[in-house]
C-alpha cells in the first residue's frame, strides 16, 4: 500500500502513527499531560493538517464546538439521537443520496455491509485458516449507524480492539460510499446490462441460446519444478470420467461458448469480470488512493480462453466487427500482450514476470471495458503455477502491499504476518498440486 501520502485516511489506521488506536481512547482533555504529549507525536509526523480536517468533521458531524462535548452525548441518548438524525442528511447530501428519511438512512446504513464484506471476504479467503484471530467484536460487527461507531472510539467503555475495528469500519464505510457515488454517476449497472446485451447480440453465436454453455475439460500435464503447464488436450465429458488423479496431473472443467468469425465456430471460455463493491474497496486500500475514479478503472470486464494464439487474433478481429455490427467503432487501449513469452511488465505488487496474458481495454459504445485472453496453456498456468496463480497473486498483494497489516495490525490482533505469509502461500500451493 502507498503510505507515501500524508492525507489518507488510511493513516488514521496505521499503528506507528500518531492516531494509533491506544489503550484508552483519545484524550478530549485540551491542557492534559497526555494531550500535550500526543500534540508533540503529532507534529513530529506532519498530521497536523489532517487532524484539523478529521476534527473539524466530527465536530459538524456531532453538531458540538469541541470535543470535550463529546462525553455528554456518550450518557445522553435523547441528545444523540438528534445528533444522528441530523448526521444521515449531512451525509446523504454529500454522497448526493436523495429520497425521504428512511431511504437515506438504510442507504448509508448498507454502507456498513461492504465494509463488513471487505473483513469477511479476507476472513474467508486470504487470513482463512486465521479466521479466528481475525474475528470482528460482535457489538462492532452488528452495528450499522456512523455516529455510533464514532462515538466507540471515543468511549473508555470499550476494549482497544473494539476502538480500532468501529475507527476501521467508519473508513471503510466512507470508502463504500465513495464507490456508490461514483457508480451512480457513471451509470455502471446500466453499461454492464448493455455490455451482457452487445455480447449475446453480436459476439456469441447466433445458433446458440442465451446462457446455453458446452461442457469441456482441460486435461493437463505439469512440471514437477514450478507446477507449469506442459500439455494440454481438451476432453469431453465421458473421456473425464475416465481421469485418475495421478501428481502432475490436472483436470480443469471449462463451460465454453462460441463465437463464429468468418463462418466457422470457435468454443470460448468466458467469465464476465465484474467486481464486487468490497473488491473496489481493497482496490483503493491496496493502491492508498480514496477516490475510485483514480484506482479502479476495470469495473466492466471478461476474461476468455481459447484453445490458441490464432483463435485469439481472431476473437480481435472478430469483437471489432461486432462492436461495428452494433454501431460503435473499437479502440483497444493499454494493451500487454506477452503471449509469445516475453516478460510480464506490471507495476502490481505481488505479480509475477512470468505471467502470461494478452491484455487490453476495449473503448466502445460509450463503455471501456478490460479484456484478459488466454490460451488453455496460460489459463492453466494463471490457475496452477507456482508464483503465477491468482490464488497466490491475490494472496501477495494482500500481505505485500501492507493491507493486512493495516487492517489487522499486529499489535492487536497478536499475529506475525511474516510467518503467516508464508504459511498461506504453502498451504495454497499444497491444495494446488495436490487437489
């Protein structure tokens, strides 16, 4: 992740900071010797700009001219619920969430939802065999007003745990609501429709219904080095009854569909790419960045798998004459084609030189959408190889980028990532090879 930015919220999170979540809450206290002290940390690390903007928000948040009004509100919850009920509608209007009261409320209130999301889907993947060091507090976890969550961080009540995951939340529910504001101003539900309606209208084959997939198997062979793909011979469905599981050995299931250049039907794997708004929200984590528009531009997506390289040059030629077919010219943009061997150029952390794809966003019809072809060889490569596998590669960049340790910061959660990192990967590359 890059810390190099001072004005993230994501220092707000960081341990070895000056908002580091303590074993009392922050002190509202203005002359005390604890105050004194945390205004000197914080002028060491230059926060101090970002300290006035995060007061200055809470302060209006609250409806309060000082911080020290915030243990009122913790014993009075007639008060805080004119408070809350004040703070949706600030919030509604800057995220532009119209409707009536109710509305805005539960709108912001799903914001809470993508943020646990974003804790579960790594406590359920990545940090999977962790799940229970990781676990959130259940007062944390079942609450879903801002305001509330807010004044835990403040509340001596809670354990320093609980601080730090309500404080988590609270960023993470910003992000949530950063990414729903731009999805509603670029209209992305609408594009995708027409982008699933552009495929079954003009790519895939017209003899072919809609949703209608032939069910083929890569059988494949493996090096004992790197787990590497050697072979590959696509099967039917009676051959793969037959396959015995020997080391080495894959058998990869593959629903294909087809589309029909110049005549002739060529089976395709196809998985339509659409990420999920937790996705979006690691998304922007991992790249230190707060707005979507800056860090996920690969919203709409398909990743397909032919059995070659010259069926790749004709689904090219092929998606450019659809897309004209539809009205619309084709422009393909950013392209990384490394098929042939060369070396994979990314900046991504966690990726490997040795991936093999052909890359590109495709501009059409009012929409850019990123395509990611393979064929069967680097598909099975991009799902098994050692150092490859988006299992791994998903892995990596959750530990290498710095966003489990700002998420789960060890301190806190009393886990060693280093090690960890390392036992995830073996694991993952056990169940691989050995699956």
């Amino acid at each position: 992740m890059n810390t190099s930015r001072k004005d993230t919220p994501y220092n707000l999170l960081l341990q070895s900071g000056p908002f580091a979540t303590g074993q009392r809450p922050p002190s509202t206290s203005l002359f005390s010797t604890t105050t004194k002290d945390w205004c000197r940390n914080l002028r060491a690390h230059h926060g101090a700009t970002t300290f006035r903007v995060i007061r200055n928000q809470i302060l209006e948040l609250l409806n309060i001219r000082s911080l020290t009004e915030i243990k009122p509100l913790l014993i009075n919850p007639e008060k805080r619920q004119q408070v809350t009920k004040r703070a949706y509608q600030l919030l509604a209007n800057m995220f532009g969430i119209t409707g009536n009261e109710r509305e805005t409320i539960a709108r912001i209130n799903s914001f809470s939802s993508t943020a646990d999301e974003v804790i579960r889907y790594l406590q359920g993947k990545v940090l999977a065999n962790y799940a229970s060091y990781i676990e959130m507090t259940n007062e944390i976890d079942s609450s879903r007003c801002p305001i509330e969550l807010l004044l835990v961080v403040f509340d001596d009540r809670y354990h320093q745990k609980a601080r730090f995951e309500a404080q988590r939340k609270l960023i993470l529910m910003q992000l949530a609501a950063a990414i729903d504001q731009r999805e509603r101003e670029t209209n992305i539900e609408s594009k995708f429709s027409h982008f699933l309606t552009f495929l079954n209208e003009h790519v895939w084959s017209p003899d072919v219904k809609i949703g209608e997939l032939e069910t083929s198997f890569l059988l494949s062979e493996h090096a004992k080095s790197d787990f590497s793909c050697q072979s590959v011979k696509v099967i039917d469905r009676q051959e793969a009854q037959q396959f015995q599981w020997q080391p080495g050995r894959k058998l990869t299931l593959v629903k294909r569909r087809r589309f029909r250049p110049n005549g002739k039907e060529i089976p395709i794997y196809v998985t339509i790419r659409k990420k999920t708004a937790a996705a979006k929200v690691l998304k922007l984590i991992r790249k230190g960045e707060e707005n979507p528009a800056m860090a996920v531009d690969d919203e709409l997506g398909l990743m397909g798998v032919v059995d070659s390289m010259p069926e790749i040059k004709l689904f090219h030629r092929h998606l450019s004459r659809s897309a004209a077919q539809a009205g619309s010219l084709l422009t393909l943009e950013e392209i990384n084609d490394n098929l042939n061997g060369n070396g994979h150029q990314s900046g991504n952390i966690g990726s490997s030189a040795h991936t093999r794809m052909c890359k590109f966003f495709a501009r059409m019809g009012g929409m850019r959408v990123e395509f990611i072809l393979h064929t069967n060889k680097s598909y099975l490569d991009y799902r098994y190889r050692c150092d490859v596998s988006h299992d791994e590669y998903e892995a990596k960049r959750i530990f290498d980028s710095g966003v489990a340790e700002l998420l789960f910061p060890p301190d806190i959660y009393h886990l060693d990532l280093t090690d960890k990192r390392r036992e995830v990967l073996r694991l993952m590359r056990r169940n691989i090879e050995e699956s």
